[in-house]
C-alpha cells in the first residue's frame, strides 16, 4: 500500500501534513464554496418566488428549509472527503462529539432548542411571544437564537422585569437578541399560536349613589362597539375556539363585573380583541365611556387626599450685647 510522504519544513515533519490530506483540504473548501453558492442562488430563486405571496408564515418555512438542506449536505460531504472508512469515522466522531459537548454545553443547547421551536411548533416568524423575559413579536429564528421586535408593557406588567418606558403592548424599537436555550429554562408565552386574540380589562371606579346601572351600560355599549363579540367572530370560528380551546360562546362577548370595596364600587369590562390592536381599541373605549359618563353626570371615583400646611418656622437668638431687642 502507498503511503504519501509526510511534509517538512526546515527539516521539521509536520504531523498531518500529506499530499493526500492537502488534496482533501482543498476539496473540503470548493465543496464549502459551492454548497455557499447554491444556498445564495437558492433564496434569490425563493426571493422571487415570495414576491407573488403574503405571510411570513411561509417565507420563515421557506428559509429554514434551505438551511437545514444546506447545513445537512455540508456535514455529509465533509464527512464524504475526509473519512472513506466507517470504523473510523464512528471513532473520530466519538472523540470528537465528546469534546465538543465539553465545551460548547450552551451552543449545543441552543441549536437544540431550534429544533424543539421547530418540532413543537412553539413559535414562527411574527408571532406575538414572551422569551427570555422579552416580549415582543418573532422577525428572525437561527440555529443559535431568536430575534425579537420589543413592545413594551401594560400598566399591570408595569413592575415585571426588564422594566420598560413605553407603557403599553407597542414596539420600543429595540430589536432583542434571545438564544434558543431559554425554551428549557423558562416558559415562553404566545400570544397568537391558534389564538390570535388576547382577553383585556377596563376599570372604572364609581362613587356609591350614582347611577351605576347606567355606568355599566355605557361600559357594555362601548366594549361591544369597539371589542370582539362572537357575532363577529363568525359560527366557523366560534365552533373551532368551542371544539380547540373549550371556550364557551359566552366568554367571547364583552361582560361587565361587580366588585365592592371600601371607597367605590369598581366596575370592570372584560373583552377579547385582537392580539395586535389592544391600545387602539381601549383608546377609543375609555374616549367614549368618559363622553357618556359627562352626559350622564356619573362621577369617577378617586382617592381624595389633604395636603396640611406646616406652620412658619420662628427662629430667634440671642441678641448682640448692647442690644434691647432679639434677632428674628
């Protein structure tokens, strides 16, 4: 059998260094070269092709195909070049994969979870999501981690962590970075998976005595103008939430609740809108409830405080020697 001359360098022989392994190495790096190529013409073919259709949903799956494609050929091909003997592939592998798992415990992780977001279904590009402690809506997904649009946080999330400065579900204009691996650490909420809609609340303090009858009238007028009801979501719909989720017609319409406490009786709206348009919708509802109160000569209630004055402060002192008076 032949054997190829090991390489010298100043009389040196380097390890590894062969004529064969040379060839392989050149190889190696034309097969990376083109496998890069074909992944470039690929998505401009997909480009292309996406232009004629809407949705991210199908221009996400589009993108992780060719990944996955392209990653899998490469590692078959390298494999292909450089190990003709199975035996000793499953022995470099071994040795390999070892180490590897050593030291990179968090990259393989989050490649992992890649493909647990994939499999489970549990998020895709332009979902409404909690990662990480981020909230916001998904614009890219890599083997390593998730891009995410920011949106800040609801007056009840406001002590939640990281806090932020827009007080409500709209975007910061932070594009946030979360690796793959917090799908093991934590939950991760969805707002939109199968459920594109979200259940929100008003509250409106009323002073007892007052027509509170009425306030929950304009309450209900409101909420049914501008909120979901099951009439508009359709029967279809309505029967799949029913079938799917186990919500009962009567959930999806707005309803009015009761509660007593010391100072007021606190009313409070419960509707269902879409995931994306909550501060539009509770905009126009508390325009209109404020509008209706006026007319109706309804007070809110509110916490009254006294503020007491703290008397002038008198300071005197001794008097200079030869004085008949105090210094004030």
């Amino acid at each position: 059998m032949h054997h190829d001359q090991p390489f010298q360098l100043f009389g040196v022989t380097l390890i590894g260094a062969t004529a064969e392994n040379g060839r392989k190495l050149l190889l190696t790096i034309v097969f990376v070269l083109v496998a890069w190529i074909i992944s470039k013409l690929l998505r401009l073919i997909l480009a292309q092709f996406i232009r004629t259709r809407t949705g991210t949903r199908f221009r996400f799956w589009a993108k992780q195909g060719v990944s996955l494609i392209i990653a899998a050929a490469v590692l078959i091909g390298i494999a292909s070049i450089w190990f003709d003997n199975p035996t000793r592939l499953a022995s470099v592998v071994g040795i390999i994969g070892a180490g590897i798992a050593f030291a990179m415990q968090r990259v393989i992780t989050a490649i992992a979870g890649y493909f647990v977001i994939l499999r489970g279904k549990t998020f895709n590009v332009g979902d409404r999501i909690v990662m990480g402690g981020v909230r916001g809506d998904v614009i890219d997904l890599s083997f390593m981690q998730t891009s995410i649009m920011e949106m800040g946080q609801s007056a009840k999330e406001q002590g939640d962590a990281p806090s932020m400065w827009v007080r409500s579900r709209q975007f910061t204009g932070r594009i946030v970075t979360v690796t793959n691996d917090k799908v093991f650490d934590e939950a991760v909420y969805n707002y939109t998976r199968e459920f594109p809609y979200i259940w929100d609340e008003l509250n409106l303090p009323i002073k007892y005595g007052d027509q509170c009858g009425r306030a929950e009238e304009i309450l209900l007028k409101s909420a049914r103008k501008h909120a979901l009801s099951g009439r508009q979501l359709g029967d279809e719909e309505v029967g799949r939430l029913r079938e799917r989720f186990g919500i009962q017609p009567g959930e999806i319409d707005p309803r009015v609740y009761w509660r007593v406490t010391d100072n007021w009786l606190e009313l409070t709206v419960r509707f269902l809108a879409p995931d994306h348009a909550i501060r539009p919708i509770k905009d126009a509802m508390s325009r209109e409830i404020l509008a209706d109160l006026t007319k109706a000569g309804i007070g809110i209630a509110s916490g009254t405080y006294e503020i007491v004055g703290v008397p002038p402060l008198r300071v005197e002192t001794a008097a200079p020697e030869g004085a008949d008076t105090p210094l004030t």
